[in-house]
C-alpha cells in the first residue's frame, strides 16, 4: 500500500478533529443533562427526608399517649 501524502495525512486528521469535536459537544449536553437530573434528585431527596424526619416526629408525640392527668 502506498503511503499517505501529506496532504491526505491533513485531510484525514481534520476529518478526525471534526469529528472529536462533534462527539465533545454531545458529550457536553449529556453531562449537562446529568447535572440537571442529579441536582432535582438531590433537592427531592432532601424534601423526602424532611417529610420523613416530620413524620417520625408526629409519629412519636401519638405514640406518647396522654399525660397521666387523664
């Protein structure tokens, strides 16, 4: 096979680059997306365990019972 001329050479690493390129863009919108995604799931999941401390607390004060006065 005959080697590559320059001028092919730098044609195919263009075509490389623009194709790197293209994948790096993409790239970029997915981790964007997963930032996103994993900044509502971190506030979900803190309101989730706010309810969850709430309901505990509710929780025991109806397991106390009434005072002994009743």
């Amino acid at each position: 096979m005959k080697p590559l001329s320059f001028e092919e050479r730098l044609e195919k690493l263009e075509s490389q680059i623009a194709f790197q390129d293209k994948s790096i863009e993409e790239l970029e919108l997915i981790v964007t997306e997963n930032r996103n995604t994993i900044d509502k799931l971190q506030k979900q999941l803190h309101l989730l365990g706010e309810r969850l401390q709430e309901t505990s607390i509710l929780a025991a004060v109806s397991e106390e019972g009434p005072p002994p006065h009743y």
